[in-house]
C-alpha cells in the first residue's frame, strides 16, 4: 500500500509513504525531498552547534 505524500522539491520525483515509511525527508519548513536528493544537500542545510 502506497500513499502519494508529494514531490521532491528538487527533482520534482513523488514521494511515497510506503507501509508507513516516508520515502523521502521532510525538511523544517516542511518541504519534501527524497532521498537521492536530501543526501546531495549542502551542509549548511544542517544544523550544526558551532564548537567554542
Ligand atoms: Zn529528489
């Protein structure tokens, strides 16, 4: 069973929600990417703590 959760904001691909698993990550301002996607995206994207 697959639910059309909606598309990549970058590639534009649907992403599907699979047996309760998200085909993709849902990003803090709630856009969509999948997961080809989400592991080209900038660092900077990430929050990181800088270290002192
Ligand atoms: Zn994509």
């Amino acid at each position: 069973m697959e639910e059309l959760i909606g598309h990549c904001r970058t590639c534009e691909k649907p992403i599907y929600c699979k047996m309760g698993f998200l085909d993709g990550v849902v990003q803090a301002d709630k856009s969509l990417v999948c997961y080809e996607c989400s592991s080209e995206m900038p660092k900077e994207n990430l929050t990181v703590e800088p270290q002192k």
